[in-house]
C-alpha cells in the first residue's frame, strides 16, 4: 500500500498514517463553518466520492441491495451474505457507475442491526480510512470483521488506527481532551464527558482509545476475561470437553494497549497475564453487588505461575464490568515514589 501511495520510509504504517492526516488536511482546506466530527465527515465524503449508508434492519438490506442491482452494482446482490457474520461490521464498494464528472463512486454499508449499532461511530470511519488509502481500483469489497479468536489481518489493524487518528481529528479533538484532562489522570467520567462534547454518536470504547492513545502520560487500556493460557487452549482443542476436567479458565488480560508514553517508560501488562486475586479487577469480578471500582495496587503483586512478576511500581486502577466482561484503566499512582523498571524477558516477549 505505501508503495502503491508513492509513499518511502522505513515504516510504512507510519507512512500511511501520515499521509492520511496530511490528506484530510487537504480535503478540509478552506472550508468554514467546521463545529463538530459530523461536519468534517460530511466533507471528507463528498470530496471522496463516497455515500455511506446505515442498515438498521433487514428491510433496509434488502431495500439498498436491490437498489444498487437495478442501478448496475450487480455485485451488492450479495451485499446480505457480506454482513451475514456476527463480526461483519461493514463494507464499502468500488461502484459500476462514474458520477457527472466523470469519476468512480464509492458506497459504504454500516451494519447497525442489533449489538452492531455499539461499533457504528468507528465502522464509518473505519472504511472511510479504506477510501482515503486507495491506491487502485478495488478488486472486492472490503469488509470490516472483529474477532476474538482470530486476529484481524494487517490491513483491516491499520485501517482501524487510521480510523482511530482521523474520526477524531486532532485539531479538534486535542484542545477537548486537554482542557478535560488538565493534571488530572484519565477516568472513565472524562472520557464520557469529552465523549458527550466531541460526539455522543461515538461510542465511549472508541473514544476511551482516542483519550488514552492521546494522552502524554503513561496509561494502559485493559480488557479482562475468563481465558485460558495458550496451552490449555491447545488441551481443549485436541481434546475437546473432556479436558475441562483438567484445566478451569482463570481471570486474563485478554487485551491490553498502552499508549506510547506507557511504552517509552515501559509500563507493560502483558496479554494472557494472570490478575491476581489480590486485584481491584479480581475483587470487582466476584463482586456480585458492584459493576464499578477503583484504587491503587502495585504491579508487582501481579505474579504469575512462574513466580515472576510486573515492574515495582504504584498504579491507580479503574475497573468497569460489562457483564463477564472487565474493561480496566491503569495510570502511574500520583505517589508513586519508584520508577519504572524493565519487565523481566519472558514478560517482555510474551507482550511483544
């Protein structure tokens, strides 16, 4: 895709990213009257040649499906098989039929039915980024996908970061989040505050990765789940049922993405690690009374089978519950009187 941009560079993730942000700068150069996210899609797209249409139900998929086939898309006949899938969330196609000046045209689907309405705000974005990074024609549509057991190819990875910098465009975004945030630490109720101002249509997990991803001080977004280590996950494969006799599933970070102030001080809490039951997210698991809690620990409670442990440090902890489901915000404790210390190899690696 870089080269296909004209793009050079030792990262070419980087590369696009950039590109990116200098290209929807382009796009909204000049124009006035920019309030809110809304307006600068609305412009984005149009300069783009791109029509993006939400499906609330399944009168309204088989409604575009059979407008676009009478139009000459033939292909959007199939539009019910590409979101079919549970973690199907969109796509966009390259359409049969160029506009009044002569250039191709774009439709995007946004399948909001259901759970899928949650991931709505990023889904749009997140083929607005596969228009902003085409380079040629497309050969197939592009399908957003989510999957917990399968990690998501490479490009649909960079089409989420894109999403990530330009559904939050910075100019706009940025002067919000500092004037929330101030000394303070990132909390759940900043972020639904800032999520409220910039844009209550984004949902607050996006938004939550926005405020973390921007911030200048260390913090760690944390999903935490029932799991089982890799080896286990192996047992169950080849043995099926029966070996849930020999191996339970324990409380895991299932996810975890510190942003880069987290890594240049490297503050590492690795996927697949074990929360020890001494945890705030442990005590909030088993609490059948409380969805929500808060605190500080240090990180080298959090030990593992092997004995080995996180850095020494003090860490101010939030934890919300979404039914089995944990979302946890680590930041540096205001007290914290140690420094960081490198994770031991094995951590290290086991994270990377």
């Amino acid at each position: 895709m870089a080269a296909g941009l004209h793009l050079s560079g030792e990262d070419s993730a980087q590369a696009i990213l950039e590109y990116c942000r200098k290209r929807v700068a382009a796009l909204l150069k000049g124009v006035k009257d920019l309030r809110s996210i809304t307006d600068i899609e609305r412009v984005i797209c149009d300069k783009l040649n791109l029509v993006i249409h939400e499906i609330w139900n399944d009168e309204e998929l088989e409604r575009f499906s059979r407008q676009y086939v009478a139009e000459g898309d033939a292909k959007l006949a199939a539009l019910d098989m590409e979101l079919e899938r549970e973690d199907s969330f969109g796509v966009i196609y390259e359409r049969n039929v160029l506009n009044e000046s002569g250039e191709l045209q774009y439709v995007a689907f946004v399948d909001c039915r259901g759970k899928k309405e949650q991931r709505r705000f990023f889904t749009r974005w997140h083929e607005i980024a596969h228009r902003l990074t085409a380079y040629q024609q497309f050969e197939m549509p592009f399908f957003r996908v989510i999957s917990d057991d399968v990690e998501k190819e490479p490009l649909e990875q960079l089409m989420d970061k894109i999403a990530g910098e330009v559904g939050f465009w910075d100019p706009m975004f940025r002067p919000l989040l500092n004037r929330e945030l101030g000394k303070a630490p990132l909390t759940f109720e900043v972020v639904e505050n800032i999520r409220t101002q910039f844009c209550f249509d984004a949902s607050f997990r996006a938004t939550l990765n926005a405020c973390a991803g921007r911030s200048s001080k260390p913090v760690v977004i944390l999903d935490i789940e029932l799991a089982y280590k890799n080896n286990e996950r192996e047992l169950l494969n080849r043995l099926g049922e029966r070996a849930k006799q020999f191996v339970k599933p324990s409380l895991r970070v299932v996810q975890s993405m510190p942003n880069q102030a987290a890594r240049d001080g490297r503050l590492y809490i690795h996927k697949k690690r074990r929360i020890p039951p001494c945890s705030i997210i442990a005590k909030l698991h088993s609490s059948k009374d409380s969805d929500f809690a808060e605190g500080q620990e240090n990180l080298s409670t959090w030990i593992d089978s092997e004995g080995k442990s996180l850095a020494d440090v003090e860490v101010y902890v939030q934890a919300r519950k979404f039914n089995e489901h944990i979302v946890a915000i680590v930041t540096i404790a205001d007290n914290a009187q140690t420094s960081l210390q490198s994770p031991t190899p094995s951590a290290l690696e086991s994270y990377t």
